[in-house]
C-alpha cells in the first residue's frame, strides 16, 4: 500500500520537492528558478498534491510526474492554466491565420493534455493548422507543450 508524501510545486511548475516527508525544512516560500509562489494543496479544493509514493520494505527510484490536474476536483494546477493560456496567446500571435482557424486550433489545446475521445481530434487540428501558424510560432507551442503532453501525442504530432 504506501503513503503519498506532499509534493511543493511553484505556480509555473517547478518541483521544489516530492518528497519532504517529514521534514518542513526542505519546502521553500517561493521558487529559487523563478520567484514564483509554490504551493502544497489545490488553489481550489485544498487537497494536496501527490508527491513521492512510499511504500515500507521497498526502494526504489521513481520518477516524478507533477500533476496537470487535481484529483480530487479535477481543476487545472496553475502550472497548466499557465502552459494552456501561454499557448493559446501564441497562436492570437500569428497572422498566418485566420479568426476561425485560431478558435479551432486554441479549443483543441486542451484536448492534447488529456488523455480522451478528443485528443486524436486534437492532433488532427494541430497538425492541420501549425504549418500555416508559422514555425516561430509552431516551435514556442512546442516549447510550452512538450513537457505536459503524453508521449502517446508527443509521438503522433513530433514524431518524438
């Protein structure tokens, strides 16, 4: 079974620590990367954020995933409020296309990160219009996407 340490995570996503345990010294009040407030729970639920999982006679070396979303209310962590937003702002950027093309490609941002029915709709729109937005702009949505995407859409979209 196991217990779940307390992840602390800055508002932009930097992982301060996953793993403090019991052990307060290791959290810090603000992100020595960016500055940036860092928080333990959900900004709307309090839940706390998963860190390390502990599991009592077993060691191992894990890596940690931040989460994109709260499990408990199913809100967006600020950290991928600010990758979604962050993207959508790029893609207003570009001149390469037009109002309806923009809407398409910003609705369908969302749906690369989860994992659903609408995510192969999602890369079927990225890869439509991403060529049009400009590589500029294609390379910073890239650039903001790549770590909060799984690897089954880093594939179909990057051939990564």
């Amino acid at each position: 079974m196991g217990t779940f340490d307390v992840a602390q995570i800055c508002l932009n996503g930097h992982v301060i620590t996953e793993m403090a345990g019991g052990h307060p010294e290791y959290r810090k009040e603000f992100c020595t990367e960016c500055g940036e407030k860092t928080i333990i729970s959900c900004q709307n639920c309090n839940t706390n954020i998963k860190g390390y999982h502990n599991v009592p006679g077993v060691l191992g070396i894990f890596s940690y995933y931040k989460p994109k979303y709260c499990e408990k209310c199913g809100q967006a962590f600020p950290w991928t409020s600010r990758q979604l937003e962050s993207a959508k702002e790029l893609i207003d950027l570009t001149d390469n296309l037009n109002t309806d093309e923009k809407a398409d490609l910003k609705s369908s941002i969302d749906d690369l990160l989860k994992d659903g029915p609408k995510t192969v709709v999602a890369q079927a729109k990225y890869k439509k219009y991403i060529g049009k937005a400009g590589s500029e702009i294609g390379k910073g949505i890239k650039d903001i996407l790549i770590d909060v995407v799984n690897e089954t859409v880093k594939k179909a979209i990057w051939g990564q």
